[in-house]
C-alpha cells in the first residue's frame, strides 16, 4: 500500500491555505486512464510496471474532522447501478498537472445512500478505481450535497480524504 495524497475540506467561505471546499458535482476521483497513470506518478518506473501487471486498487479513506457533520454530508451512487456510458471522463486542471476525474450523467437506475450524522470516529472507504474487471464496483461515484434536513444554523462540514495505491 502507498499513501499518496490526503485532501483536507471545510465548508467555511474562509478557509485556511490548501483546505478545499466539500466537492457538491457528481464524480469519481479517477478514471480507467488515470488510475495507472497514479501509480506510475508515485512509483519508480520499473516497480510501477511491474505492479502494474497485477490489480490494483485506489481507495479512499474518509472522515469527518473535529465534530459530526452536519451539513454538507457525502452521498455515494451505488456502484451497481452505474452503466459504463453513465460515466463521461473530464479533465481537472491543475496549475502544474491534468489529471482527468469521472462525472457522472444522470439516469433513472442509480441508487444514492448517504451517511447523515457521521462522527469524527466513523470512516468510509470509497473504491476510487480497480483494475479488475468486475463489474461489481470499480469504482465510487459520490458527492456532497446540500441535505434539506440540516439546521440552518449548522456548522460547516470539516473533512480529510486520504488516498492509497493498493495492489494485489
């Protein structure tokens, strides 16, 4: 396993330097092209090819920071009822790098769960992308979204995502 990146969020307009807002569009962290292209960003080039000849996986790891969330909470599309022309890959430009993330299109078929009230001591873990073929969940489309059930007064979602390289 290789730990690669962690993302801190807040929902606060003021936020400190390098903490992002909750993600509120429809998406998948990586897409079938980028996923090995993460693992030959983090690895020297011979052991990346190598693993590469085996499945891997990019998983994150989520959580709730400081307090429960209550706004802003993260809802994942259940990956069974994600149709490979549901996903349409879309680039994230960075100032000195493109990676390329997945949106997700509407359709009838897709089932939302969402996890309200999660406290500091509950994690999720999303499968980002899997090199394995099966169709049973390469992948975890997911969002933030503005729940009609929060208080208005509620404070603002605190998170941190830690992204890994697993391989098998």
């Amino acid at each position: 396993m290789v730990v690669f990146d962690h993302t801190l969020r807040d929902g606060k307009p003021e936020r400190a330097e390098g903490v992002r807002e909750p993600v509120k569009y429809i998406h998948n962290d990586q897409t079938f092209v980028s996923g090995p292209r993460r693992v030959r960003d983090h690895l020297p080039v011979g052991e990346a090819e190598r693993l590469l000849q085996g499945r891997v996986a990019i998983v994150n790891l989520w959580r709730p920071i400081g307090e429960t969330v209550q706004s802003s909470p993260l809802a994942l599309c259940d990956s069974r009822s994600i149709a490979l022309n549901d996903l349409v890959a879309s680039d994230l430009v960075y100032p000195d790098k493109v990676g390329e993330t997945y949106a997700l299109v509407f359709n009838p078929r897709h089932r939302w769960y969402y996890f309200p009230h999660m406290t500091p001591d509950e994690y999720l873990l999303l499968k980002i992308y899997d090199s394995a073929g099966d169709p049973i969940a390469r992948l975890s489309a997911h969002s933030a979204f503005d729940d009609p059930m929060s208080p208005a007064d509620a404070p603002a979602r605190r998170s941190i995502e830690l992204r890994s390289l697993l391989f098998f």
